[in-house]
C-alpha cells in the first residue's frame, strides 16, 4: 500500500521535516545555546565545593571547574563555526539558511543570556529563567528542522547586497565610536589589574570625555545606529553564501549588537535608572561577591570577555573589507584579521583576570 504510514526505525531517523542525519549539525547551535546556563550552573556548583574546602579530590575539580569555564567561552565559538560552513553551502536549502541564522544568533547567547537575567530580575522573576531560556531555544531547533530541507535556493528573492555607501557610513559611526569612546572604556578596563583606586582614578579622568553633555547623546545615539545599520548590512549579506572571513565579521557583528544593546540596558536601566547606583568598579565587577564565586555573576565572564573579543576583533574584519577594497592581497588582509584577533584576544584576557581579581602587583616587588 503507498500510503501505509512509515515504520517505527523510519520515524526515529527522522527529525522534524529532515532525515536525523542532517538535522543534527544543524540543531548544535540551538542546543549548545540551550544547555550554556547549564554549563555556568556546573562550573558554580564545582566552585562552590572548593571553597566549602570539603571538596573530594579537589585538584580534579579545579580541572574540572577550569574545563567548565572554558566550555562556555567556546559554546559560541562552537556556533560561529557551524555558521562558517553553513554559510559556505553554494545553493542552500531553506532549513540550512535558518540553521544559519539561528548560528549566527546562538554566537550572542552570553550577551542574551545577560539581558534575560537582568530584566527578569527588575520583573521580580514572574517566570523561571531556564524555562524562558529553553523555550526560546527549542523553538529556534524546531524553526529549523521543520523547515523545506529539499529546494535549494540560489539567493533569497528580492534581496539585493545593501548599498555600498551604508557599509562606509557604519564604518565611519565605528571610528567615531572607537575615538570619544572605546579606546578610553577598554584602557581603563585594562587597570581592572592595578586594583580599584586606580580603576576608579582613570574612570574619573575618561569620564570627563565621554560623559560630556553633548559627547553622552552622540555616543548612545551612534551606538544605536551602529546596531540598526550592523542588523541591517548582516540580513543583506547572510542572502549571499561567503568565506569565513566574511562569516566572522557577521557572527562578531550579531555578537555585538546584542551585547551593545544589553550592556546599555545594565548601565542605564538596571544600573543608574532602578539600582540608583554608580557605575563604576563594584557595578562592573559585581562586588563583593565578585564574578568567579557569584551564581549570578559568573555568566559575566563569558558575557565581557567575548565582548571585548569581538568588538576588538570586528573592528579589525571591517579593516580588512576596507583593505581589500583597496586592492590589498587576500592572504595579507586574512593573516591581518588573524593577527588582530588573537591580539584581541590576549587583551580580553587580561581585562578579565583583572576583572575577576588578578592583580599586577603579583609582578611587583
Ligand atoms: C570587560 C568589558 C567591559 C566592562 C567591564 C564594561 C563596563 C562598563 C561600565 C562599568 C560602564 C559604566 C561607565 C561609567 O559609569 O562611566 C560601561 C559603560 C558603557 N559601556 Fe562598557 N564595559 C565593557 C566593554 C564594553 C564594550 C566592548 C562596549 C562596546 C561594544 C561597551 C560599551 C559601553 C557603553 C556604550 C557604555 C555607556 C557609556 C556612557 O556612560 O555613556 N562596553 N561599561
């Protein structure tokens, strides 16, 4: 009979609308996404019985606590990669473009997952934030795998590559952004290692910068046109598939908007509008409990320094465009990209050992 309904094993290797096979790389994102609080939850509780110093082999948990860490920082790397190949797929089929999309956005799950806390917490917890958390993420996965996994499409209809002069202004907003700002945020970030005085000292000085009454309304106002014209430029480029190059400076760029419009929530809303409070080192380093040891606190590793990672890191991808626009050699705006990003992340580094309590004067006599 041909209508007879498939057997038990047929249905079982199947997921959604995609034989299990190919369903499965494509649902790693979501469900790396979804079980990222679980990971922090896992590294708190191995912290936690270290410092109860009734810990069984407590050498073993150390590793293990060190791995756990480590897991999180990689869960949106492991997503990036994901969108890397998806985003390679000549002629992709409606389910892999979603996959990717849900790649891309599984790279901002640190900054979400921020966002998500701070607001239930000025919400007063009316819902459980792992239930929100999951549900979000299975159906992202369920987006997925019942989507048309049989047509390929060779580009989205109707979309044309968004105008060149938009990606120049987005570049200039970013210089703008980089010279009143980041430059001076991120170097007084770097004292997090001289301890708080001298934090505290240098935020005085670059506050007078940016918290000028003309400079504060023009960096907020930047800042947001750098996420509506980064969200806008990366839906145009995603129509089209791209190398990995091209895939990183829209996995760093989805990281960023998210992260942007979530640090200012925590600053402005949470911080300075409902705690009242000034934003200053206790604010960043969560004080006194401190990042490492707090349940809550932990997920700001992940969350601050992946941001100075990518912001650091898709400054330098925008260069490359801009160098190989310029008719520089492929292989040498690559290997720029390369080199800038690992710098970046060795600074990342030492913002966070500062962060969560390493202190220079180790090196000092
Ligand atoms: C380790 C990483 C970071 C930490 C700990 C951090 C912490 C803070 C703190 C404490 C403030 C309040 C400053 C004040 O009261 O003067 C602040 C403000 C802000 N941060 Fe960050 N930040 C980090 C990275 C970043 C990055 C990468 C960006 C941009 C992509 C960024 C964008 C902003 C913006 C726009 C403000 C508001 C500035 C204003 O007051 O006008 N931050 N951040």
């Amino acid at each position: 009979m041909s209508e007879s309904r498939p057997s038990g094993a047929l249905l079982s290797s199947r997921i959604g609308g995609l034989a299990a096979r190919t369903a499965l790389p494509l649902v790693v994102p979501p469900f790396a996404a979804l079980v990222y609080p679980l990971i922090l939850e896992a590294f708190h509780a191995c912290v936690t019985s270290l410092m109860s110093g009734h810990a069984a082999a407590p050498a073993l948990r150390t590793a293990l606590a060190v791995l756990l860490l480590i897991l999180a920082l990689a869960m949106p790397m492991l997503a990036l990669l994901s969108a890397f190949s998806l985003g390679e797929i000549q002629e992709p089929s409606l389910a892999q473009r979603r996959a990717r999309a849900v790649a891309l956005l599984a790279v901002a799950a640190p900054p979400m997952f921020v966002f998500l806390g701070v607001e239930l917490y000025i919400l007063k917890d009316p819902v459980p934030e792992l239930w929100l958390w999951a549900a979000f993420w299975l159906a992202a996965a369920g987006l997925v795998v019942f989507s048309d996994s049989k047509t390929t499409i060779a580009s989205l209809p109707g979309a044309k590559p968004a105008r060149a002069g938009l990606r120049v202004v987005h570049g200039l907003s970013a210089l703008g952004i980089l010279v009143i700002f980041l430059a001076l945020h991120l170097a007084n970030h770097l004292t997090f290692v001289a301890g708080p005085e001298v934090y505290r000292a240098v935020m005085k000085t670059v506050r007078r910068v940016y918290r000028q009454e003309v400079l504060q309304p023009l960096l907020i106002a930047l800042f947001l046109f750098q996420v509506g014209s980064g969200v806008y430029l990366a839906t145009r480029a995603s129509a089209q598939p791209m190398d990995r190059f091209r895939s990183f400076q829209i996995g760093s760029g989805v990281f960023l908007a998210a992260y942007v419009l979530g640090h200012m929530n925590s600053v402005f809303v949470f911080g300075r509008l409902y705690l009242g409070i000034d934003t200053d080192w206790s604010f960043a380093t969560g004080a006194p409990a401190g990042l490492i040891k707090d349940a809550w606190n932990i997920r700001l590793v992940p969350h601050y320094g992946l941001g100075v990672f990518f912001v650091l890191s898709h400054l330098a991808a925008g260069a490359r465009a801009v160098m190989l626009t310029h008719g520089v050699r492929k292989a040498y705006a690559d290997r720029f990209l390369i080199g800038s990003a690992t710098a970046a992340a060795g600074l990342a580094f030492v913002i966070l050992f500062g962060m969560s309590g390493g202190r220079l004067s180790f090196a000092l006599p």
